[in-house]
C-alpha cells in the first residue's frame, strides 16, 4: 500500500534564517513559520499565530538563507519526521520535523542575486521532481 506523508502550509517566516553546517558538513537551516488560526472568544474572532518549526537542508537551505527575511510570505510543502533523542539528564524527546521539500515565495518579496523582488519557485531538494521555471511558477493562481 502507498502513502502520503506531506504537509502544506502558507505563512509568515519568523526570524532572518541563519544557515548552520552540521558535523558531516551538510547545510540546515531551522526558520519558524506562522501561519492563522481564529477562535471565538464571546462574540469575537481572535486571530493567533500557530508556530511551524521548519528544516531546509542542502541548496534549499542555501538557498532560504540567502534570499528569505522576516515577513516574508512562503508557502512549503514538507515531509513529516518524528525523530526522538536522549539529552544529557538521560530524557527522551520526540519531535514532530517538518522538512522542506519546496518553497514558493508568494509575497513578492524574493530577492534573488540581482537584488530584485519576484516570486520564485525553489526546486525540491534531491531532483524527486522537475523543478518549476519561474514564469510557470507566476501563472499558479493564488
């Protein structure tokens, strides 16, 4: 049987992403996504962000690292990963890993190597699929 382990979401980065480099020399960065969530307190719509904590590796990382700020509206498609570890206090964690497979900036704020604004589509990471042009990428309808 197969499956679908995929998550969407269409928010607002939280922090400029700062690349870091791991033992084995691969490139992540960790960024926080806001994205909506209303409730009714009374007779009242409360707006609260709900935080998304996401993992660029490799050219997507490089690549979020170097164009993406604070603000800046993306929407992502991620793999979900639960990963589990043991500190130093001999406490087990789980963690729920969103990684990044692509990313859509949709605020018009990219900036790529010229140093101007457009949307931009980042191709996935490891070739799984063919990479979008930017000119399809500015025909997607939202």
């Amino acid at each position: 049987m197969k499956g679908l382990n995929k998550a969407y979401l269409i928010g607002n980065i939280g922090q400029d992403p700062e690349m870091r480099t791991t033992a084995t020399g691969k490139q992540l960065v960790k960024l926080s996504l806001a994205t909506p969530f209303a409730r009714k307190v009374g007779d009242e719509w409360v707006e609260t962000p709900d935080w998304h904590r996401l993992t660029c590796w490799d050219k997507t990382a490089e690549f979020i690292a170097t164009n993406a700020r604070k603000g800046d509206v993306l929407a992502v498609e991620c793999a979900i990963r639960p990963r589990k570890w043991t500190d130093k206090d001999n406490v087990v964690h789980y963690e729920i890993d969103l990684v990044v497979d692509r990313v859509l900036w949709l605020n018009g704020k990219h900036r790529g190597a010229s140093g101007a604004e457009g949307t931009r589509h980042v191709p996935p990471a490891g070739g799984r699929s063919p990479a979008m042009t930017e000119a399809e990428s500015e025909q997607i309808p939202f």
